[in-house]
C-alpha cells in the first residue's frame, strides 16, 4: 500500500524538476537580455582561468608613446616623418607595416602659417609636400591603412573615399536559407585620397565593446554598397601570407567559417571573431616608434614580422576593456587578431551553438529529476554538487585545449533550478503527508479521550458531564495563563490545544473505584475517601498499561496526559495527594487542572455538597491562593473568571 501512495508522488515531483529544466532549455535557446549578459561573464571568467598561451613571434608593435612625442614632437607628426618610419621599418624588414592611424585631413604643417614654412611656395604645395611624402612611401608597398567604417541610421553625405574591397566568395548553405552574415556599414571616415591610392590595401579599424563595455569580438568582415571589406589585420595577415582564395562558408545563423587558403577561421553569424587574448595589456614585443626613428631597434628584430604602428602616448591612445585588462589599447587589439589568425589559435563556439547548451540543459535536468525523484534529496545535493563542478571542469577543459566554449551557464540554471523546484515539492509533499498524519492523531487522540469519556459515563453520569464541562475550562485558563512571562514559553498554541483535549481525562480513574463509594451523596468516611483518592493513581495505570501494549515511548501526548491525570490533585504547599508535590515541582498541566476541577466541582457539582455561586467559587479559588493553588494560576483565573461563569451557565442551560 504505501508503494502504491509512493509513486504517483515520485512522479508528481518528477515532474516538478522536469518544468524548470524545459524553461531553461528554452531561455537557453532564446537568451534574454539579462542571461545573455550573465553568460558574457562565465565567458569571461573561464577565459580567465584557463592556460593563457604566450603570442606568436610574428607580430610587433611600433608605439608612438610619450617618449617618443617627447623626442620627436607632438603628435600628429608631420607625415613625411611618418613615411620616414614607414621607409625605416621596412628597411627593417617588417612583412606588413599595418598602421592602426587614419590620416582623414591633408597635413597640418603644410598649412599657411606653419613655421617650418621658410615663404616663396604656394599654399598647394605647402599642403602637398608632407602628404606626397607620406605617399612616396607608401607607393614602397607592404603598408595597409586603417580606416573606419560608419554605421549610422541615416548616412551622411560621403567624400569619395579609395578603399580596398577583398576578392571573397560567400557560400549559402545548400538549402533556400539565406542569411545576412556581414554587418552592413553606410559610409566610412577614410585616409585622403591621395594616401589611400598610393597604398597598396587598407582595413578597417572598428571594434565595439559588447553592451556591458568588454571587447570580446572584432569583426573581420564587413559590407558596404554591395562591396565586402577586410579588417586592418586580415588585411594584414592576407598581405603576409600571400593568400589567393578567401571564402565565407555559412553554417547557420550563428555560425560560419572563414577560409584564407588553406586557414580556417571560426567566426559568429556576423563575421565576428572571438578573441583569444595572449594575457593584459603589453603582451606584444612593443618598439617604440623615438626608437626606430633614431635607428635603436635591434637588427632583425622587426624581421618577417607583421607590424603595427599605433598610439599609446596619453592624450592620443585609444583603449578598451577585455575580460582580462581595463585598459587594452586598440593597437594590441588588432595585434591580437592577427597573432590568432596567424597562430591558428581560436576561440569559438559549437557550429550548434545554442541548440548544443540546451540539449546539455535537458539531459544534466532530467537527470537531476530521476535521481532526486527515485533516491532522495540528499543524493540530489550530490549529484547536482558533482554535475555541476564536472559541468564547469569539462568546459573549462573545452576552452583551455579546444579553444571551444560551451557555457555552463544554462546548465548550471536547469540542475540548479531542478533541484530547489524538487525540493520544494518535496517539502510540501511531506508537510502534506505531515498534516495529514497530525490530522489522523488529532483524530486518535480525539476517539482516545471519547472513549474513555464514554466509559466514565456509563460508570457515573454527572462525572462524564463534569469532564466534559472542564475542558473549555482549561482552554480559557491556559490562553489567559500563557501571556505571563513564566508560562509563556511553555504554554504554546500545540500545547494549549492538548491540554484543552486532554482535560477530560483526569477523572478517568474513577472507573476503578466502586459504585457505592463513586455515587454515594453526601461525605465519604474516611476509608472510602482513601478509596477514593486512588482515582489518579488508577487512571496513571490506565495510560501506562497502554503505553506498554502498543510500544509507545516519550510520546508528548501521553505524558501531558498523565500529568493531567495524576497530578491534578497536588496542592502548592505540598499537601496535596498522590505523591504530595510542592510548588513548581508541580507539572504546568496539573496546577491549572487542580483550579478548573475545583471550579466546576464546586459550582456545577452537587453530588458532595450544595453547589456555590460563581462568587462563592471564585471566593473559595482565591483563599486557597498560596496553598492549595499555583498563585499565578489564581491571577490568571481571576482574569477570565466571568468568562468561567458563562461557560458554565451555557454548559449547565444545555445539559437541561
């Protein structure tokens, strides 16, 4: 039987974990704002804990830093001194001198005024010279430009600009999908036309922080009027390597690939690559540009590298945040994209992405809820401590050997969520399961004392109605007695409601004591008052007796019960019978037992003696304050005492 109640509860809190594993798995799939930012920084914080591998030896940095504005002169320098750096790298034997610098507006020190202009030119050639400069070297070859891309909702009116467009095929997958993998800009703020000719290709610089501002992707492609540009780095890695065929292959929406001839770069739907960092700022070999100008550089330190000029000089950088530096400079950023191009050593997602975490989400959940549902809780705590630090581990795991991320996020949410979703159910299941047993001993307890009842009063009638009348008595005396301080921790709600119940039971000894002794009017000799003071000891065998029978031990119920029982006739003094306790040695049950009994015994009684007025009862209780009753069971009484007579007088009208 209890098998049979056992399983459609296992099921119901099955069930239960099941529900919030299915609501993951579909957050998983559509990513809500706030999760999608709470997995950016799992992201991050595996990123953080996993091997970081050293970069390449193919990639330099030339910093126009503040030494160098110091020696050379404030930035922006004249451009034929940057050709000179351009002529001066290459002489240095760099592969590819990407610069991370746009040069938008003709020279400002060939303009009218300008005190390196010793007179006798015109203002176009002032404005030419420096500019030509920069252009002869350029014309040298190997220098790709930087340039920026706009992406505003209404373009603006747009100069015409020289870029350098990529050779790209893009391959749809083979069914009638088709999806948007590039962002599409709508203008672009670019080198002087003169510039942009004479070099031999350009790419852009753009690379946007995510929404919480943490640079985690650059992209390497972007459209712009039906035309497909590069990136500076991929502009720069092609150039390096010498690469012939460029194709886009997508997956989905959220994956694609990208492959420079025999190169395959994962990238997002969007062409984005997720940066594998080489460690903070400062990573690269950094040269400084006073450096190379002065001819400082080592020989062959620049040799056969891709290197890329930019500004770290305060006033003139530009930086960003990364999941593992604050203060990352757009240069290194672009350093970093093409070591791992070159490097061939990325950071990517499953080509399933999304569908991949949720499927994860459901078999780790489901599990969860088989376990928790079939064992227990505790074995639920676990598994879910052990999956979850495995789940975790394996990614980490992915990340750091692979370079592939699966977040543990969603996971994490399914069993975690399984699990408080199940216990939960469960605490209710048994608080359910709890009630209902306390219902059913409530309802024992209540078919114990009327059956007992029911002897008594086919012992002796007016005995029966006399324990009947004391437990409204005793609830009415306990609630008033439970707000002073001394009985308040004692006499809770549970264990007012018990003695209530209980109340009834005191006399129940009286059903071994004979009928001439338990029914005769008027006083008791001496010997049968002997007799009839065994009524507690009587009725404490009663209980004992069955406590033995049915192995019940330390039951809170029957010990109330038989301090109800057997002590209700104790005086405070001590004088009191069976066992002549004193004081509080006195249990709480049988000092208000021993007010209620007399109060009923003297004014609705009238089997001993003429029954009293309310007054004369309640007279009667107050001189026996101090020695035959508990002094604070007395104050208590007095409080509530009109509530007494009013009980009485109802109980009395109905028993006629």
């Amino acid at each position: 039987m209890p098998r049979a109640h056992g399983a459609p509860r296992r099921h119901l809190i099955f069930l239960c974990g099941v529900v919030p594993v299915l609501v993951t798995a579909v957050l998983g799939v559509f990513r809500p704002t706030l999760l999608a930012r709470l997995d950016d920084s799992v992201y991050d914080i595996l990123l953080r804990s996993t091997r970081t591998k050293g970069p390449g030896q193919n990639v330099a940095i030339v910093d126009v830093d503040d030494r160098s504005l110091s020696t050379i002169g404030q930035w922006p320098w004249r451009r034929d001194v940057v050709g000179r750096l351009i002529t001066l790298l290459r002489n240095a034997g760099a592969s590819v001198i990407a610069l991370d610098i746009m040069f938008a507006e003709s020279d400002r020190y060939g303009q009218p005024g300008d005190p390196g202009d010793a007179g006798g030119r015109s203002n176009g050639d002032m404005a030419a010279a420096p500019d030509a400069a920069l252009a002869g070297a350029l014309r040298e070859g190997r220098v790709i430009l930087g340039y920026g891309l706009t992406f505003e909702a209404a373009p603006r009116a747009q100069s015409a600009c020289v870029l350098h467009p990529i050779g790209i095929a893009i391959v749809q997958p083979p069914d009638e999908t088709r999806y948007e993998p590039l962002f599409h800009a709508t203008g672009a703020v670019c080198n002087l036309p003169m510039l942009a000719e004479a070099a031999a290709t350009s790419g852009f610089l753009n690379a946007a922080p995510d929404s919480d501002g943490i640079l985690r992707r650059v992209p390497l492609l972007a459209e712009l009027d039906g035309r497909v540009y590069p990136g500076l780095a991929l502009a720069a890695v092609a150039a390096a390597t010498g690469a012939r065929d460029i194709a886009l292959r997508i997956a989905n929406v959220n994956a694609s690939s990208l492959t420079i001839d025999d190169r395959t770069v994962p990238v997002d739907g969007k062409s984005n690559l997720l940066l594998r960092y080489r460690g903070k700022k400062r990573t690269f070999p950094y040269f400084s540009a006073a450096d190379v100008l002065t001819n400082q550089v080592p020989v062959g330190a620049l040799r056969g590298k891709i290197v890329l000029v930019g500004t770290t000089a305060l006033g003139t950088r530009e930086v960003v945040a990364t999941p593992l530096d604050t203060l990352f400079t757009g240069v290194e950023v672009q350093a970093t994209v093409a070591d791992n191009l070159l490097e061939q050593d990325f950071v990517h997602r499953s080509a399933l992405g999304t569908s991949l975490e949720s499927l994860v989400v459901l078999l780790l959940g489901i599990a969860m809820a088989v376990l928790v549902a079939g064992i227990g809780i505790a074995s639920g705590l676990i598994g879910a401590a052990a999956s979850v630090a495995a789940l975790w581990w394996g990614t980490e795991w992915l990340l750091s050997t692979r370079g592939m991320f699966i977040s543990p996020l969603f996971p994490t949410i399914g069993v975690l969520a399984a699990l408080a979703v199940m216990t939960l159910a469960k605490f209710t299941v048994e608080r359910g399961r709890a009630d209902r047993a306390t219902r059913e001993k409530t309802s024992a307890q209540r078919l114990m004392v009327q059956a007992l009842l029911s002897l008594t009063e086919v012992r002796d009638a007016e005995t029966g109605r006399h324990s009947r009348r004391t437990q409204q008595y005793a609830r009415l005396l306990a609630e008033q007695l439970a707000t002073q301080p001394d009985f308040r921790a004692y006499l809770t709600r549970e264990r007012i409601d018990l003695l209530s119940s209980l109340a009834p039971l005191h006399d129940i000894g009286k059903v071994g004591v004979s009928d001439r002794v338990l029914n005769k009017p008027g006083a008791l000799t001496p010997e049968e008052l002997t007799e009839m003071r065994t009524h507690p000891t009587l009725g404490r065998e009663v209980i004992l007796r069955a406590e033995a029978r049915v192995g019940v031990r330390d039951d809170a119920t029957l010990e109330m019960a038989k301090d109800i029982v057997y002590t209700h006739h104790e005086r405070w003094d001590g004088t009191g019978y069976p066992q002549g306790l004193r004081g509080t040695a006195i249990p709480v049950a049988g000092r208000v037992m021993a007010v209620v009994d007399v109060y009923d015994a003297a004014h609705a009684r009238a089997l001993y003696a003429k029954s009293l007025s309310h007054d004369a009862t309640v007279e009667l209780i107050v001189r026996g304050k101090g020695t035959h009753f508990d002094p604070s069971v007395v104050d208590a009484f007095l409080s509530v005492a009109a509530l007494f007579k009013s009980a009485s007088d109802e109980a009395i009208a109905d028993a006629q």
